[in-house]
C-alpha cells in the first residue's frame, strides 16, 4: 500500500476516510526538522550551509512512516499547498532519504488539493508531480534570513537593552508600527468643534433630523463654529427664522458584495464580528479545513473554482431565489501583488451546507465557519439597491440652511445574507426618512421652548470626545466634540496595517501578532494593542541603529525578492549574500557600542515623549523629587524607566510614559504622618507603597493590587487601606486573633488557637471579603478548614465547563485551579495558555494541551521500569515492534500548527 503523509492526524482521518485500506495514511505533526536554536546553525563563511536536526517529539513520527515503508516503496507527500507545505514535504524527503528509508527505487511523487473532498483528493492522486524546487528555496531563504536577523540581532538587543527579549526580520517591523502608532496618540492634540442639529416634523405628524450646513448665507466647514458662544448664536439663527423644505433629491445608488475571504480578510471579520484574536481564527479555520469542510486558510488569493460558482449560483436560487443571483458570475482578482500561496479564496467545499446542517459541536468553528459560508453565498449574489435621499431646508432670507439624508433598501440583495463589518464606527447615514415633500413647511418639532444655555467641557486626557449639550434652544441643539487621535491597532486592524504595507505573508501573520505579545513587548487591553515600555525602547533602538531593517519599504522589497525566488525567477544564495554582507556590518558597528552611548542617543530620541513641557515652565528634566539631579533613561529587565542623575543619593523613578501615565506609576497623596502614598509598576504588576526608598528605609511598606483592581481606578483612600492590611476581625471565641490579609495565592485568613504549633490558613474566594468579612463566617471558615487540613475531604471542585468525552473515554472538563484554569482529563491536568480563556477554549484545544502533557509525563514514567522488562527480552522486543506496525496518526490529538 503506498504511504501518503500528511502534518495533522485529522486531516490524515478524513484523507483516510477518502482512499480507504488501500494506503496507509500517516501523519507528520507539522515539521520534522528544524534548526538548533544555537550559533552556527546558518553558515555564512560556508555559502550559507543550514544544519538541520529531527526534533524529539518528531523521531517518533519518522521512525513510523520509514517503517511503513518498509512493506511498500511508494511515498506520496500530501502536505499543505503553500511554501510551508512544499517544505514540510521537502523536509521529509530528505530525513528519510538520510535514513536510507527512501531509496534509489522509492517512488516519491507530491500532490496537493486546495481541499480535503473527496473529489479533490481523488484528482491530487491522479496528477503527482515532483516537489517544487523554487518554492523550497524561497522558504530556505526565508528561513535563513529569520535565523541571521534573530540570532545576530538579538544578542546586541541583550547586552545593549536589558530586558529585551529579542528581534526578528518581520517581528521588528509589525512592533513598530504598534510603537510608532502609540506616539501618534501621545502627540496628538484635540480639536473643539461644534455640530447644530434641528428636530423638525412634517405636516402629517412624521418626525426627522436636519444638520446646520449653511450659516449667515456660507457654507459651513466642520471646524467653522469653534465655540461655546458660536454655537449659541448658531442655534439662535436657526431657532429664530421660518423654514421650509427648498429641495427634495432621490438618487438611485447600488452596493456591491465584497470579495470573498482570504488569510487577512478572515481575520480581520472575525475579529471584528466576535473578537476572536489572529490565532484563534486560525485554529479553528484549521480544524474546519481538516475535517473536510472549508478549503485551504492559508492564502492571499480571491479568486474562486467555476464549479465553485455554479455551486453558489445553485444554492442562492434554492434558497433565496433567482432574483438573488445577477446575470453572471462575480469575477474576483488578487490584491496581493504576488499572491501563491494557495489560489484559491477560502470557501465552503459544499455550498449548500450551512453550519446548521453540519452539526459542529465547537463554538469557534460553528461561527468561523458560518461567518465563512455566508461571505462566500454574498460575493455571487446581486448588487443591493437602494434610494438615497437629501433634503435641503432654508430660510426665506437664505441666512440659513439644514440638511437631512438617508436611505431606502429597495432590493436587499447580498444584504439579506451578510455585510462587512467596520474597524471603526463612522457616522450613520443609513436611517430612513419619512415622506418629504418640496416647498412644504420645515416646522420644529412641538414642544414649549427651553431657555437657551450652553456649557463649555474639556476633552478627556487622552484626547476622545466627550460629547454633550452645549447649546439648546427647543427642537434646536447644538453640540461639542472633539477630534479623536488614529485608534490603537486591534489583531485585525494590524494584519490589515502589514498587507497594505506588503509585510508577511498569510501563514506568517497570526505567528508576528503573537510573538510580540508573548515576547511582553506589547499588551492587548479591551482587544486593542498597547505598546509596553520595553517594546518602545527596542524599537527606538532599532530605528536608531538598525534603521534600514525597520524600513517598512525594505521589510516589502525583502519580502518581493522571495516571491521572485519562489517563481524561480531568482538566486536565494545570492539574495542571502547581499542581505548577509551590509547586516554583519552593522552589526559588528553597534557592537562596539556601549551601554552609556546607547542610552544617551535613545534619551535624545525619546525627549519629546519623556519630557513633555511642564506648567510652571521649569525645566522638565529637573527631578522632582530632590530638585536637584537630571532625569536620565535607565533600563532594567522589566523594561526602560527615567531615573535621577543623582542615585542612590536620590532614588526617584518614573516610566517613561509619563507620571500618571496609563496604568502607570504615579502619587496619589500622602497619609495623616505626611509620608507620600505612591502608585508603582513592578515585576509583578502594580503596587502601592509608603514612602520613599532611602538608606534609613530600605524596606517601605508595600502592598500588591490585588486581582480585579485596576491601577488607573486606585485613589489615596484605597491604597491607605491596602497599607493598612492585615485587618483584624476580632478575637477568636476559643482564643487568638483572626486577621484577613491578601497573600501569593489570593485573599486568605489567619488564625492560631492557643494549643495550635502553627497558624491555620483559610482561603476567601471574593478580594472584597478581606476588608468587609464578620466574625461569625470568618469562624466558620476556619472551622471547615481545621475539619479538612490540607484540602483532605473537601468535595470536588465543580468544573467551569464540560467539553464532552475524550476520544479514548472520560469526560474532558475546565477547571479553576490555584495557578489558573486548566483543562483536566482523567489523571492529566494541562495548564491553559495565557491567550485562552476559559469560555474561548474548545474541544480540540484542550485536546492538544492533554496530549502535549500527558506526553511529557509518559515520558518520565516509562523510563523507571527499563530494567525489570531486560530480564524479558523476547517480550520487550514485541512491545516496541507493535506501535510501528499501527497507523495510530488518526486516534490522537491534533497537534498545534508549525
């Protein structure tokens, strides 16, 4: 039987499904090979010679597909369509090929299908080709350029900036742009204007909004009424004539549906739509391609099969009818201007199924793939038609003039299936108006007159509008608002962000997001990216010292050259050797450097930002604190911080966004012995302290936000009676003292009985119970837990949610535990990832997280009884050739994505 490989045992299952018992499927868990994570794994001085090595957890895996060979000389590599596909076959080829698995005989075909159907894998299997040599090479050069960019660039980053972690080719670039956008809040200054708008209602009783558009006979720009006082004698123009309706103009207008999804596009909507992160949609739009159901999730490319868009066309008419469908098919072309890495647009394999009739018991992938099905029917649907109406309202003197407009859906057309979501809210003009007629009365809604007033309001501190009544006179108002600085990037907005620029690549995009996020250069609050202080330092260093390789014009020109590679229209080596010979030479420059100079160029570039002009007009480099030292950039390993010249005489720190700055470190007053109340940031997250730290108070009292408070909500009053902990409850009926206190694993209590050796600590599942528990629960805590030392006897812990049963039996659950959730499985607890909550988690996650676990423990268990099984070795021997004779790829958990 010819052996097919695939990366995943799902997709190996499904594939298996298709060719039935005459091949034996097997499943390579991604790549095979890798290299070392050590110097000299990419050889510069020997035309880039790259040493590769089979990772442990992969030898297993090779081991079994060079066994299967064993029996049948025929390998058929079945790996994704794109460059990483192309190289995880290559990969294979060569390891067993290096094994002597593959021989000189060995058939060795590689076929690809950009779905797993069963239509799709027959035609694959009848048209093998050989592996795709450019394309294996535009992922060596990729590859190599990683490795050189990383493991050159990194190591100055951790002699020069400590703290950081590290630098990539394409990491480097997406972290400035997060960087570079936070600045542009930060020097963004707010702009006052003011809008009027007019309730007015028709003869027959309907009522509609008007907007000031002409004002002492001239248009008015958005910016013309500046003030409190222009708005009020605004509103008093319009309050103070007669109108009536000058003009009614209807236009007809149509909207066209959008192309349907590739990588980016995907990701964008479905954050946007359910705030799913670029992983987390590429995880479940994984699963969703493994089981058959959608087609490659990998690709730049919009276009789509024509049997795919007679599907369309066939399941529209059936639903909807065919008024839904225009009269030929939507023709979609790339965007991308190098789009290969897998043609097609990712689509539903079979149109008419929607994710009701697929049954999936996942909530990720039921509303991927619905979000999916839904795009795809809309991008062959008809045009939607719609009437857009405007109104023009004056006064008879033509001293004034108001504007009302909205729309009429005539034919829904795609809209009666989906619409695209926004990044950002834009003003609404999609509202209906009532019948207007030309020439008839524009009267003020009825309602007596209020007094006239306006107010005028500051902007908040970050510069977003706060929007309020400034001016209102009855049916007249005016309002004040202010311009809004460019929002911070979401997961979505940034993939978008690096495709316009032509950074990445659709199987890269998800990988860049995460790792500078792992990497703490930056933090996602509310679904939005915020540089922390670390990543603005590493990028300012980076645009100081290695400029050209944050070019964002480079990283795409870089980026081109490799789809040249991949067309074969290029040399890799003579690609690495350009890049190769101008980044040694700075690095070998930068390396020269020393810490004091790297600081002092990053503290010029950063002046603005660190020290904005203070109110009393002193010099805002002068210390605070003692008046007397220069403020200075320091680093540390938790990121840069300003510091005084004078340490350790004066020990004055501040971050260096600012004091107060977001979540930041700040003074929040002092306490009744005139000693200051600060707020800080330290490794461990915020904390409030007592004074300052001196030679004669090396150890100020400290106290730790506990969880669920938030550092820019923290007032004097709330850090006093942190300080103040522990609190006594009162005195113990059998004797001692009960106190309540925050500890390393939560809220707690305390309490020691006159006979007892040591204290008895009970947990408190609310923070708030530490200042407001009485006497008679804190007893009967402590009383539970003498009952029960150690945990002994309690009853089991309730799960946070029941995921269903494991594969091999038993229910799979998630757990609150004391280090976090955790998904639990018999005797196998695993940990969940930062990035996953648990209501996000799904089956197949949790899945991948117990076998990764249980793995690592069964490594540690099998090792022990090697001894006592060599006085068998007839037996031993026919235990370790029964796992290989099995295609055991199917029954396990999906592994994660390479």
């Amino acid at each position: 039987m010819p052996v097919v490989v695939v990366e995943s045992p799902a997709k190996a299952k499904t594939i298996n499904k298709y060719l039935g018992s005459d091949y034996t499927v097997l499943a390579s868990y991604g790549h095979v090979r890798d290299l070392p994570p050590k110097d000299g794994s990419v050889d510069p001085e020997a035309d880039f010679d790259m040493k590769w090595e089979i990772a442990n957890d992969s030898r297993k895996h090779v081991s079994a597909i060079a066994e299967a060979l064993k029996t049948d000389n025929s390998l058929i590599l079945a790996t994704d369509p794109d460059r990483e596909g192309e190289a995880i076959s290559w990969h294979l080829k060569e390891a067993l090929t290096k094994r002597r698995s593959i021989k000189k005989d060995t058939d060795v075909r590689r076929v690809t299908f950009n779905a797993i159907t069963k239509a799709a894998v027959t035609e694959a299997m009848q048209n093998p080709r050989d592996i795709d040599a450019p394309l294996v090479e535009a992922y060596l050069a990729r590859r190599a350029l990683d490795y050189l960019v990383g493991f050159n660039l990194s190591p100055v980053l951790w002699r020069k900036l400590p703290g950081a972690r590290s630098a990539g080719r394409v990491q480097s670039v997406c972290l400035r742009l997060v960087v570079e956008r936070e600045m542009e809040i930060e020097a963004f200054k707010p702009r006052e204007y003011w809008q009027v708008r007019a309730q007015f209602t028709t003869p027959r009783g309907q009522s509609y909004e008007a907007r000031l558009t002409t004002l002492a006979g001239r248009k008015l720009d958005r910016y013309d009424l500046e003030n409190a006082t222009q708005a009020e004698l605004a509103v008093q123009a319009v309050s103070s004539r007669t109108l009536k309706v000058a003009s009614v103009e209807a236009k007809p207008a149509s909207r066209n549906p959008s192309a349907p999804f590739m990588t980016s596009t995907l990701q964008q909507e479905a954050s946007r739509k359910f705030g799913m992160g670029a992983r987390q949609t590429m995880n479940a739009a994984q699963r969703l391609y493994e089981a058959g159901h959608i087609t490659y999730m990998r690709t730049d490319g919009i276009d789509m099969a024509p049997e795919a868009v007679h599907q369309a066309r066939d399941a529209i008419a059936a639903r909807y009818g065919k008024d839904y469908i225009p009269d030929s098919p939507r023709m979609y072309k790339n965007k991308a201007k190098n789009a290969q890495e897998a043609h097609e647009c990712i689509r539903p394999t079979e149109m008419e199924k929607d994710a009701a009739a697929l049954k999936l018991t996942d909530a990720d992938q039921r509303k991927l793939y619905d979000l999916i099905w839904k795009r795809t029917l809309a991008c062959q649907m008809s045009a939607a038609r719609l009437e857009r109406t405007t109104v023009e309202i004056a006064s008879e003197d033509g001293q004034v003039g108001l504007r009302a407009t909205g729309q009429v859906v005539l034919f829904d057309g795609f809209l009666k299936v989906y619409e695209e979501g926004r990044d950002e809210p834009v003003e609404d003009d999609d509202k209906r108006l009532p019948q207007i007629s030309q020439g008839e009365p524009a009267k003020f809604d009825e309602g007596a007159l209020k007094p006239l007033h306006a107010k005028a309001i500051e902007p908040n501190a970050d510069g977003s509008a706060k929007d309020a009544k400034l001016a209102e006179n009855g049916a007249v108002l005016g309002t004040q608002s202010f311009t809004q600085p460019p929002p911070r990037y979401t997961e979505a907005t940034l993939v978008k962000r690096m495709e316009e620029l032509g950074i990445g690549r659709p199987s890269t995009y998800a990988s860049i997001v995460s790792t500078i996020q792992e990497r703490e250069y930056v933090r996602k609050d509310k679904n939005r990216l915020i540089p922390e202080d670390k990543g603005r330092i590493v990028t300012i260093f980076l645009l100081n010292f290695f400029k050209r390789y944050v070019e964002y014009d480079f990283t795409a020109a870089l980026e081109d050259q490799l789809d040249h590679v991949s067309a074969g229209e290029s040399d890799y080596k003579e690609l690495l050797s350009r890049f190769w010979r101008d980044f040694s030479a700075a690095i070998a420059e930068t390396s020269e450097l020393r810490i004091a100079e790297v600081l002092d160029v990053l503290d010029d570039a950063l002046a603005p930002q660190l020290y904005p002009p203070r109110e009393d007009g002193t010099d805002p480099r002068t210390c605070p604190l003692c008046g007397e030292g220069q403020l200075h950039l320091k680093t540390s390993r938790s990121g840069g911080f300003v510091g005084c010249g004078r340490y350790p005489e004066c020990r004055y720190t501040r971050p260096i966004g600012g004091e107060g700055a977001e979540g930041q470190d700040k003074i929040l007053g002092e306490d009744e012995n005139g000693n200051e109340i600060s707020l800080l940031s330290g490794r461990f997250g915020p904390y409030v302290q007592r004074g300052q730290k001196t030679e004669d108070n090396p150890k100020p009292d400290r106290a730790s936000l506990p969880k669920g408070w938030q550092a820019d909500e923290m007032t004097l009053e709330k850090a006093l009676t942190l300080l103040s902990l522990p609190r006594s409850i009162g005195m113990h009926p059998e004797g001692g003292e009960i106190k309540s206190n925050f500890g390393r694993y939560g809220p707690y209590l305390m309490h020691q009985l006159p006979d007892e050796a040591k204290p008895v600590y009970a947990n408190l599942k609310d923070p708030t119970d530490v200042f407001e528990i009485g006497m008679n629960r804190a007893v009967e805590l402590l009383a539970e837990k003498r009952a029960n030392p150690g945990g002994r006897g309690r009853t089991a812990a309730k799960p946070l949610r029941e995921l269903g049963d494991h594969p091999d039996g038993g229910p799979v659950s998630v757990m609150e535990g004391r280090y976090g959730p955790y998904v639990k499985w018999e005797k196998v607890n695993a940990t969940l990832p930062k990035d996953v909550t648990p209501e996000d988690v799904t089956m197949d996650q949790a899945l991948a997280l117990i076998a990764e676990k249980a793995s690592k423990k069964g490594t540690r268990k099998k090792a022990a009884p090697k001894k006592a099984a060599a006085k068998k070795p007839a037996a031993k021997k026919a235990a370790a050739k029964k796992p290989a004779a099995k295609n055991s790829a199917a029954r396990k958990a999906p592994a994660k994505d390479s």
